[in-house]
C-alpha cells in the first residue's frame, strides 16, 4: 500500500508537447502535490490530483533531476510519461523543501535498485555455484556405487534443487535482461529530454535577461516617478503655505476692514457733530449782534452802563469759552481728518502689495 510521505501545494504546469518550450497550466489554481511511498514495490511517486482528473502520476527514479528555474518555479523531466513538469510555489521556502525532499526521495530509490541489483548479483553467483558442484558430487557417487540405480537414487534430490535454482536464476536473469534493455531506452528518453530541456532552460534564461531587462526599466521609471512625485509634494508644501499666507493676509485684510468701518463710524460721528458747528456760528453771530446792539445801547443808555456792564462781561466771557471750545473741535476733528487719510494710504498700500 502507497502512503503519502509529504505533502505540499502547488500550481501544476505541463511542457508543451508540440513546441517544447512553452508551459501549459494543468491546473486553474493551487492544487495538492503529495510524494507517495510504496512499500511493496519500494518505489516512489509524485501524485497531485485536481478534482477527479489526475495531472501528475510521476514514478521517481534514480536519473531524475529536480531543477529550480526561478525562484518559487522547479521542474523535472519523466521519461515514461514523456513530459516535462513545473510547479509553481507561493514562496521561496516551499520550493526549497520541495527540491529537498526530491533528493531524498531519489537518493532513496537509488538505494532500492543498488539493493536489487545485489540480490540479483547473490542469485547468479550463488547458481553458478551450485552448478560447478553438480559435477563432481555426480562422478563420486558413480564411483562409489557403482551402478546407474544407485547413481540416480542419490543424485536424484539434489538435481532437482539445483534445477529450481536454475530455473529462478534464467528468469531473474531475464527480468534483469529486460530491466537493462528497459534502462537503456529510458536512458535514451532522458537524453532527448534532457536535450530539450537544455533548449527551455537557454529559452528560459534569454527570458529572465528579458525580464532583467524590463525590470530595469521599470526601476528606472520607479525612480523618475519618485523623484516627480518628491517634486510634486514640494510644490504642494509650497502651495500649502502660500494658501496659509494668504489666509493670514485675509484674516488681516478683514481685521483693516473692520478698523476701516470703525474709523469710518467715527468719522460719520465727527461729521454729525460738525453739523452743529453752524448752529454754533450763527449762535455766535446772535450773541455779537447782540453785543452791538447792547454797545448801542450802551452809548444811548450811559446812564445804565453800571448795570449792563456785568451782563457784556458775562457774555465776552461766554462768547471766549465757546470760541475756546470751537478751536477745540475743529483741531480734533482736523487731527481725526489726518489720521484717516493716512489710514486710507496704508489700506491702499496695503492692498497693492497683497
């Protein structure tokens, strides 16, 4: 009974059979691919099964090699199945076990047919022999008695064994024969595929420079792509503090326009207030018209000058605190006046540089 001895997965991919180089997928996805001990043979074998379809039923032997073309793709070349597996791994490491445990298992083949072989060898030298004793036990037990009958009536056992052994020995020589004879063709089969595997592993190593070639290439363009893109974060840093600066410059333009409103504010304040700076003249030139007309009543009634005389007193003093006052105003609101039209220039300014 065949009982598996390891187990792994693994994409099967069989060599093309008509151009003998290009690689047909046995399978749509990941399969099993077991190493299968017979005991009662002693033999090995490689088995994967898809579904209910056999794709690889390999009989190891001595002369298989085992040859990793990438770094997760192996194949071997059968002779009997006259085809040329590949599988592919997922990683590294499964491929490295698979090929050890291909050396292990061809290397234990080769002890079974070195230990057949002596057998074969024991058998044959153990007939030959039994053949050169047959002869003289034959010539002393004719001497020694005698007669034909008694020649034959102890000579009789022996031959009969030696003709068993003989007859073994013919048939294991043949089957030894036809072993060589089936030897020399598989070794024949291992040549023509080893010669057309030399051709896919050539076809397969103009590929990889191929791919080293592209690979370069891409590498390259990886590099100018990561360069452009080192630019292209750069110029967006850049644009990313000029949306800042110019977020703080509205932040300020808004705070101006803000002290803009203000100032303008005030200055409607100011104008409200100049407003009354006419009521204050003609109040002023009421109280002069007054105060002439009280001078004229001054000189007509001399003889009321000493009661009147605190009264043009009291409005000269009036008339001085409010023209004191109007001066007043009118520097502030001159000042004011100056004050905003520097304030307009620096808006301005300020706007022309932004």
């Amino acid at each position: 009974m065949e009982q598996p001895i390891y187990t792994t997965r693994a994409h099967v991919f069989q060599i093309d059979r008509t151009t003998k180089k290009n690689w047909v997928p046995a399978s749509k996805q990941a399969v099993t691919v077991s190493y299968f001990y017979d005991s009662t043979r002693n033999s090995y074998r490689i088995i994967s099964v898809d579904g209910s379809k056999v794709i690889i039923n390999s009989t190891i032997t001595p002369n298989m090699m085992f040859t990793k073309t990438s770094q997760k793709f192996g194949q071997w070349a059968d002779s009997r199945a006259n085809t040329v597996f590949g599988l592919g791994f997922s990683s590294e490491q499964q491929l490295a076990k698979f090929a050890e445990k291909f050396q292990e298992v061809k290397e234990a083949a080769k002890t079974a047919r070195d230990k057949s072989q002596e057998k074969v060898e024991l058998l044959s030298n153990h007939s030959q022999q039994e053949s050169g004793r047959e002869t003289p036990t034959g010539n002393q037990a004719s001497s020694i008695n005698g007669t034909d009958d008694e020649k034959i009536f102890h000579v009789g056992p022996e031959t009969v064994l030696l003709k068993n052994e003989n007859d073994l020995l013919k048939s294991a020589v043949e089957q030894s024969n036809s072993n060589a004879k089936n030897l020399e063709t598989e070794l024949q089969t291992l040549r023509e595929n080893n010669a057309r595997l030399v051709d896919a592993l050539q076809e397969s190593s103009a590929n990889v420079e191929s791919w080293k070639k592209q690979l370069s290439a891409s590498k390259e363009e990886s590099d100018t792509l990561r360069a452009k893109i080192a630019d292209l974060e750069v110029q967006c840093n850049e644009a990313s503090q000029e949306k800042q600066r110019n977020a703080q410059l509205g932040v300020r333009v808004q705070e101006l326009e803000a002290e803009l409103n203000d100032k303008e504010q005030e200055l409607e304040n100011l104008r409200k207030q100049a407003e009354t700076i006419p009521i204050l003249m003609a109040e002023c030139e009421s109280v002069t018209s007054k105060l002439q007309s009280a001078e004229i009543k001054n000189r007509e009634l001399e003889g009321r000058i000493d009661v009147l005389h605190l009264d043009v007193d009291e409005s000269r003093q009036k008339q001085g605190n409010i023209k004191g006052e109007l001066k007043k105003f009118m520097d502030v609101l001159d000042v004011k006046l100056d004050e905003l039209h520097e304030f307009r220039r620096g808006l301005s300014r300020l706007g022309a540089d932004n």
